[in-house]
C-alpha cells in the first residue's frame, strides 16, 4: 500500500488506535492504520525483552506483562480521558508519539526502552532496526528517529522493548500548601537522594512524592525522605491510595472533559516558577509533573503567547481546541530544521506519511 | 598480515600534503597541527593495535569553533577526516588512513557546567569518563556509563560508541544518560541538538548522534544526565559447576523481580587465569556469578538473602556474601584484573557480541565447540544481565596465520550471537573490525537506509569513510560522493 502510495505521490493518515494523532488535521485521500497488525510475538520475562506487533492494544501487553510481575518502567499514559478519545491504544502508537508518564523522571522516557523497530518507508522498502537485546551499537540507531516521529518517517510493524520487575510496593508523600517555588525546592531536594524517588508532581498547591520498591525499601525511603522534610507537614499514602493517584496524574484527569487548549511544555525544573508565573498571567490551570521539569497548561490563550511565556522551554499543543493544528510543534532552529527535513525527505521522499504533521 | 581490507589512499590527497597541512596550520592556532612522522605515528592506531596506519597530519582543538576550522579546511580541500577520542576503541574506530586528518578531541576538557538543582553537567567531550564522576562526587552525585576503560577513555569515544560498562542494567547505556550535543557537522557548521530537558517535540537527532562512530559529526559538547549516588553496594560471589546452571540463574535473578546493578561472569579458562594472576580466592569451578546490589545496608542485606535463596535452588559450588567493603573488594578483585590475567597468556581478540539473556547458555556451548574446531582457547568474562558477551580468543601473533584464524573463530562467534537473535556488537562500536560483517545482521535495504542517512550530515563522504558500512555496499555512495563538485 506504501509502494504504491509512493508511486501516486498520495498522501497516507498513519495511525495506531486513533486515540492520540489528531487525525482529521491531516490533508490525506487515506488512512493507514496499524490495528490488525496485532499480537505479542515473544515475550521473555527472564530477559526482561517483549516484541509486539504495532497495533497490539497497551492493555492486552500491560496485562501479560503483570502476570509476570512485570511492566514498562516508563509508565505509558493514556490519552483517552484527556483527549475524549475511543479506541485502544496500540504499543506502536506509543512508540510513535513517546509516550512516557511520570516514571521518565527515574527511568527514562519510551525511547530509552526501545531496543529495535520494524517498519515500512515512505517507499515501502521493508527496514529492520537495532534488535532485541539491551547493548547495541551496530550502526546507527533508527529507532530513535522513529521514536517521537508521530508516523512521518514510516509505519512501525513490529517493536522491541526492554520489560522491567514492576515495584512490588509504592507509597506517596504528600505535602499540602506549597507554592510552586516551594514545589520545585522539594524536587530538587527529594531528587538529589539516593531514595529513588519516582514520581515528583504538584498540583493545586500540593506536592506528591512517590517512592516504590520491595517493602521494606519502600518504607526505608518514606522514613528517610519524611525526615529530610521533617519541618514540613507530610501526610502518607498507602498502597491502593497511592497507585490511584498517580494513574490520575499520569492521564491527567484533572483535566479531562474539557476542551479548552492543553499545553505540554518542557522546561528546565529550576526555571518552573518563573514560567507558571507568567502562564498564570495569561489565565488558566496548571500542574507540573518530573520534577517540574515537565509543565501542563490549560488555557484559552493564544499559542504565540504561551510560547513567549515558555521562554526558552518547548511548548506544544496536546489538546487542540479551537487553535489552527499549526500550533502543534514548536519551531526548531533554523540548523535543526533543516537537518530534520532532510531526513523526512529521505525516509519519505515523496512526503506521503502524515504531511505537514511534525513540519515540511 | 591482516585480513580487513582498506580503501587505496586518494593519491590526489596524497600529492597535496604539503598544501594541505599548511592550510590547516594557518588557519589554527601555533601547537595545533601536527604532521611530522615521528609524532603522527602515535596516532596509527586505537586499541586494535594490530592494524596500523599513520594519518597526513592529526589536528588537536582546544575549542568547538577550532574544530570547525578544521573541519571546514577538510572540507574545501576534500579531505577525508578521522575523529579520535582517547584512542581505546577495540574496534578500529579511530584507525586513520594515509590520506586522512585525524581531529581528535583530547584537549577538550573543560566542565563547562555542573548544575545538580536541574540534574545535569555540561562539558566539553575531550573530558575522561571517570573525571565527569570526579566532578560530582562533592555533590553526591556521579555519571552512570562506566566503560572498563573509563580512566582513559573521552565522553566523545563514549557517544561514538554508546558505551555501557558493568552497571547498565540498573542505569543504561550512554544513549539513556546523553541529553544534549554539540556537533560541528562535516562542512564545518556547528549545531546544538537537545539539552537539559526532558525530551525534544521534533525528531530525537541526539538519539541518532549516540552510537554514528564518527560518521555524522564530531560532538565537542555534551550534557550528561547526573544521578545520585547509591547509599552503599556490595556484591555476591555465586559458583556453579556447569555453564548452563549459571546461565539458568542469571534469568531467575532477573526474573525474581530484583534489579541488581550488575551481573558479570567469568569462565574456567578466565578464573584460572586470574587466579594464577592476582589470587583472587575465587572457587575452582565450570563458572562465577558477580552480582552486586545497591541501597542502604538493610535494603543490600534484604536483596542479597532473596539471591541466596535463587541461588541455593541451583546447587551453586560456592555462595559467598559481602559483608564489608574489603571483601566486596576481594570479590570485585579478579574481575577487574580479568583483561590484564588474559594477557599474560598471551595475545588475544576481545569480542563484544550480543545475546538474549536466554541464549547464554546455547551460545557458550557453541562456542566452546567452535574452540575445540578452531584449535585456539577461549575465555568468556563478559556482563550477563545484558547479554553482552566478551568472549576473549586467545592465539599467538609471531605464529603465522594465527591472527587471521583467530579473526575467523571471532567472525564465527558474532554470525553465531546473531543466529541467536542478538547483534554484532554491545558496545564496542562496528568500526573495522566488524564492519564486513554488517550484511549478516542487515538487509540491503537496511543499510542502505542508514548510509542515506550519513549522505545527509555527510554528502561528501569525508567522514571516517572506511568504516561500519561493508566497503563493497558503500561504494555507490563514496564514488557519488567523488563525483559532487
């Protein structure tokens, strides 16, 4: 269908399970979509490696990989809430968008878990990429390219990722009445332990700290970490309170059932009050996740304003509402973008896969 | 003597020597250029030692823009360029040829910035890998990557190769602590990619740099995720009287839902040789398992006592725990000394093939056979938890053709890895050594690919020419690349 496609020059709407990739804001005649690409095709917990066909639902993968005590370490998020979207999403949607939760602060974002890739060009040349196993240097490493490519350079087929032991126990530390500067002090402080602190998030004036691993690791880092705060009042939550919070943090529940413009800006933790401050100037809602690095933003504001008060952090737009789908992606340098167009144009050269999507 | 073929010399390149290193020293600083023959000879090889070659001249900046300069000369005289961290590659991924420049980046060596609040250190790449963590060490922090030769070896060889070392299967590979570059591309621009946040909106060009071995670009600058330190770590030694039990148990391990730092293992032929080496202590036996484990003492005690009881499983020869910082030293003793034990047999091939972890034991079967074929002993010392087998051959370099059999039984063992489902190299980096092997694990298809990609930092194919892709398959490409005006 890609060959094909390439010949005519037409374009093609790449999609997973359609529960992420704006799809309509894509000028093209077709879709393309990987959901029948389905099933897990091994899976060894012993080597910590899963490979999964693109369009295996996250679920049908999470839950084989629990019944081993397993999971993916970067903690997916699921977009539906937020996004009012249906569907299942599908491993290779993940891996195309990479998608990671608030466990990219301690274990590295989806892209740090990919060990190889299948998947078709823009040619339809059939390309296989890094592997199976977690050390590989041979020649150049595609699948991060591919990795946060949202579709433009191919169609994933198949992906391999590295699996990780899900913590056995998890608890939060919660500290209610804290500004966001306050917020960011507690990061900084909570992040430079050795307590393998996983989740550092703040909303609506309360900072969350999650600590997990085997239990009694688990209450060792709640004494340790309570104790570096001990001037602070800190209220503790257990096992089933803590894993509903975070589920609601990493989906962002908070700001589902809306559709007012969501905004997805990364910034350097350390700056994180001076940018809330001025996003708070234009009106609107936040929460801050990693450690403050990572900052969302409702707000009907218009998308040149957001990015001035983003400074030099990089906004971009998950939920579109009434903004042009322009608004998506920051620009780059002019340096950047230009090496990274001339990489579409040579894993797409007809420009077929999800143009105008990431850029020319 | 050697078997790895490279190109013929440009005799244009050659014939314009002079000219060319004249351009180059009048465009640098005093100091920057050299080119006598007795000094460029310390640059003829990288740890492959057993082939050599001088460059024309070797270029050593003291500044980003000074490397520009001299990639821009290169560029406009049609040069073609070698980039040369530390020299420690294994692989030939700093060999030069005689018509190349080598730009190496040792005198890079500033810390540029070291910012713990947001997590992360800037430097300049010329610096070691073991002084990044020299640096942080006051802060509590330190750099994860520790590649067995991280006293020599730069951050520049480290993101050539993505370099892992003996704890990458608790913190990653270079590729998972690298955030940001600064690259002078073939033409001598110079471009930033990434930085100190967590994550890009665009395409993951960072990603692509870490692991190219020199063939995009040449990185200066780098911003390195930092980590706390672990409160403590301590190791346990585990023997086993077959290979298969000990293979068998790096799984269990892996599987209990523990998260060693690391897991190394050494062989018979390796532990003999250790022990005659340095008497370690270790058990005599078929394999050793060191699995070290990190945290507070009772978080160690707690991880330690779930791997007896893995362990006890198996009938192990021997299990012994540390319990003080002079017996992890004891157990960490031979292994650290496994390189330089081996060398006192003799000369030897260091391989760097990767497996699936459920593999090991089928692949160090096969290779015990092929050594018995081959006629030349084999020692395996290698990082378990992973995969990544160093399988080390051991043969005679005054002998004749023991180099090229030798070469052989390697090029076997690889084929085999990837048979097995695993790749070429962990973390060693293709270079020359593995280069003509690259169309085992790749399709036409997938290496052309790869090599367009290089035609887009580098259309003039300037770039560490010889090198990762199999000269045959590259040749469109760098006759192409001839013909650009």
């Amino acid at each position: 269908m890609i060959a094909e496609s390439y010949a005519r020059a037409a374009p093609l709407r790449v999609v997973g399970g359609s529960t992420r990739i704006r799809s309509e804001a894509i000028a093209a005649a077709q879709t393309l979509t990987s959901r029948r690409l389905s099933g897990i095709v091994t899976y060894e917990p012993g080597a910590l490696t899963l490979i999964a066909r693109a369009g295996t639902p996250i679920e049908e993968i999470e839950a084989t990989l629990a019944a081993e005590g397993q999971a993916f370490a970067f903690e997916p998020m699921d977009h539906r809430a937020v996004l009012g979207t249906k569907g299942a999403p599908t491993v290779g949607g993940m891996v195309s968008a990479n998608i990671s939760g608030p466990r990219r602060i301690h274990a590295g974002a989806c892209r740090d878990h990919l060990l190889g890739v299948r998947f078709v060009d823009g040619r339809g040349r059939i390309i296989r990429n890094g592997g199976r196993v977690m050390k590989n240097v041979t020649g150049l490493d595609l699948g991060k390219l591919l990795c946060g490519s949202h579709g433009t350079l191919g169609v994933l087929t198949e992906v391999a990722l590295k699996t990780l032991p899900a913590a056995e126990s998890q608890q939060t530390l919660a500290f209610h009445g804290t500004s966001v500067k306050e917020a960011t002090e507690i990061f900084a402080a909570a992040l430079a332990t050795p307590f393998e602190v996983s989740g550092a998030a703040f909303r609506s004036g309360t900072v969350w700290l999650r600590v997990e691993g085997l239990s009694p690791q688990v209450d060792y880092r709640r004494e340790r970490l309570s104790a570096l705060f001990r001037d602070r009042e800190i209220d503790i939550l257990g096992e089933p309170a803590s894993r509903a919070l975070w589920r609601g943090l990493r989906d962002l529940h908070h700001f589902a059932g809306s559709s007012v413009p969501l905004w997805r800006i990364l910034v350097k933790p350390s700056e994180a009050p001076a940018v809330v401050a001025r996003l708070h100037a234009l009106g609107g809602d936040v929460s801050l996740d990693w450690g403050g690095g990572l900052i969302w933003f409702e707000s009907n504001a218009n998308g040149s304003a957001v990015r001035h008060a983003a400074g030099v952090g990089q906004a971009a737009l998950l939920r579109r509402g009434t903004l042009p789908n322009s608004e998506g992606f920051p620009a780059e340098g002019a340096s950047v973008a230009r090496l990274s167009a001339a990489l579409r144009r040579t894993f797409d050269p007809a420009g077929i896969l999800n143009p105008g999507l990431m850029g020319k | 003597m050697s078997t790895i073929a490279m190109p013929e010399p440009d005799a244009g390149v050659l014939a314009r020597a002079p000219q060319i290193i004249a351009a180059l020293e009048a465009a640098l600083p005093a100091g920057t250029v050299i080119s006598s023959p007795e000094e460029t000879r310390a640059y003829e090889c990288d740890a492959l030692t057993a082939y050599r070659c001088p460059p024309l001249a070797v270029v050593l900046p003291r500044t980003t823009e000074e490397v520009a300069t001299a990639m821009r000369v290169c560029h406009e005289l049609r040069v073609p360029v070698v980039p040369r961290g530390a020299g420690t590659s294994l692989a030939g991924g700093a060999l030069p040829t005689a018509d190349s420049v080598v730009i190496g980046t040792m005198r890079l060596r500033e810390i540029l910035e070291v910012d713990t609040a947001n997590r992360f250190i800037r430097v300049q790449t010329g610096v070691t890998n073991l002084a990044v963590s020299a640096e942080l060490e006051v802060e509590g922090f330190f750099y994860a990557p520790d590649p067995s030769s991280q006293l020599a070896c730069t951050i520049a060889g480290n993101i050539a190769m993505n370099s892992g070392g003996a704890h990458c299967l608790k913190y990653g590979v270079t590729t998972n602590n690298l955030m940001g570059v600064r690259i002078v591309m073939a033409t001598g621009d110079i471009v930033e990619l990434g930085g100190p946040l967590l994550g890009v909106s665009g395409l993951d060009l960072v990603g692509l740099i870490c692991g190219s071995e020199g063939q995009l670009a040449i990185v200066t600058e780098a911003t390195l995720r930092i980590v706390p330190k672990p409160e403590g770590a301590r190791p346990v030694l585990i023997g086993f009287d077959s290979a298969e039990t000990a293979g068998e148990c790096v799984g269990r391990i892996i599987r209990s839902g523990l998260l060693p730092v690391a897991i190394e293992y050494m062989d018979d032929v390796c532990l003999r040789a250790v022990e005659a080496f340095v008497k370690a202590g270790y058990p005599n036996c078929a394999a050793v398992l060191i699995v070290e484990v990190e945290g507070s003492e009772a978080e160690i005690d707690h991880q330690i006592e779930r791997i007896r009881l893995i362990a006890e499983e198996l009938n192990p020869v021997e299990f012994r725990a540390s319990r003080t910082a002079e017996e992890s030293l004891a157990i960490w003793k031979g292994r650290k000394s496994a390189f330089g034990a081996m060398g006192r047999l003799g000369d030897y091939l260091c391989l760097d093939g990767t497996v699936p972890v459920s593999k090991l034991p089928h692949t160090l079967k096969r290779i015990g056979e092929l050594s018995k074929a081959y006629g030349l002993e084999v020692a395996n010392v290698f990082h378990a938890g992973d995969g990544n087998m160093h399988p080390l051959i051991l043969f005679n370099a005054n002998a004749p053709g023991e180099l090229e059999r030798a070469e052989e039984f390697g090029a076997d063992i690889l084929r085999l890895c990837v048979d097995a489902g695993g790749c070429l190299t962990g973390e060693h980096g293709v270079g020359i050594e593995k280069r003509d092997l690259m169309t085992k694990q790749y399709t036409a298809d997938d290496l052309a690919i790869q090599m367009e990609i290089k035609s887009v930092f580098d259309p003039a194919w300037l770039l560490n020419p010889a090198k990762v892709f199999p000269l045959e398959v590259s040749q469109p490409h760098r006759d192409a690349a001839a013909r650009c005006p």
